[in-house]
C-alpha cells in the first residue's frame, strides 16, 4: 500500500516504447490507451497519466 502510493508520486518519464526516447514539449505521439475505468482515471499531469496509463507510446521517428 505504502509502495503504492509512493510508486504514484514518482515521476515517470513519457517515453517511445518502440525506440525509448524521450517525448518532449512539444513532440506529436501516438498513444494507444485502453480507455479506464472512471474510478481508476489518473487526475495528474497529462505526461504523467499517459505514462501510466498507456499501452504503447509511440514517437513521431517511429510513426
Ligand atoms: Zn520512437
């Protein structure tokens, strides 16, 4: 529970899971998101919940 939470405020980089590079401000992706639960929403900074909740990133190289 504990590790939990903390996992939850540890930043988590929005990276290409194809090439694993970094996505930066202003960089276009593709997400590809399997559409949560309303309980189980991330309220957060829009990186970070895509970074979690994501199930590929992928970079504009990689499109
Ligand atoms: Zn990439």
């Amino acid at each position: 529970m504990v590790n939990k939470i903390k996992n939850l405020f540890t930043p988590r980089l929005l990276i290409c899971t194809n090439c694993a590079s970094k996505i930066e401000e202003g960089d276009r992706f593709i997400a590809h998101i399997t559409m949560p639960a309303e309980k189980k929403m991330l309220v957060s900074r829009m990186d970070q919940a895509i970074a979690r909740t994501a199930n590929r990133v992928i970079c504009e190289k990689c499109q």
